[in-house]
C-alpha cells in the first residue's frame, strides 16, 4: 500500500476529494451543527419558540443549500441529473424516499 491509500490527516483527505464531494462534506457538516442546535434549544424550550426556530433554521439550511448548488458547477449538474431521474420514475422516487424515510425512522427511533 502507498501513502495515497490512507492519508495520514484530514486535511491530506480533503485535498484528494473532488470541488463535489468537498462541498457536500461542509453541507453535512452544516446540517450536523444545526442538529446539534435543535437538540440544545428542544431540551428547554416551549414548542412555540422551538417552532419558530426549526422555521429560522430550515430557511437558513435551505437558502445556504440554493447558494452552494449556485456556486458548485459539479453539484448543479448532478441536481439537474437527479430531476430529470426524477421525471422519468416518478414512482420509484417516491417508493425509495418513503423507504429512506422509513429506514431513517426506524434508525432514529431509539
């Protein structure tokens, strides 16, 4: 095995990933911060203030994920590739999304 095999830092591991995957990585890492967020404001709020926080954040999540396919020439070709798939099929999308959602479900359910 080479040293390209298995970077020894992060950052070495970074470098090698496509402009796409890179971008995809801050995306989760943003999500991941926004769940942290949830679970902080949840664990003492009323649901009302917990409500209009979920809708500050969704909206932020959401303008920041238009503004990164924007900018990502990569990443808006492959939104444009999964419409059309979308298009196509539309009930397989839909049975895979509603078994993804299952799945998820299940995971998270404790």
């Amino acid at each position: 095995m080479t040293e390209k095999d298995h970077p020894e830092s992060d950052e070495e591991a970074r470098e090698e990933q496509s402009p796409g995957a890179a971008a995809l990585s801050a995306a989760a890492k943003h999500a991941q911060q926004a769940l942290d967020s949830a679970k902080g404001v949840v664990s003492g709020a009323r649901l009302d203030d917990v409500g209009a926080k979920a809708s500050a954040t969704a909206s932020n999540l959401y303008r920041e994920g238009r503004e990164l396919l924007a900018s990502n020439e990569e990443l808006s070709q492959a939104a444009e590739h999964l419409s059309a798939a979308i298009r196509r099929n539309p009930l397989a999308a839909v049975g895979i999304a509603c078994s993804a959602g299952l799945l998820l479900a299940l995971l998270t359910r404790g």
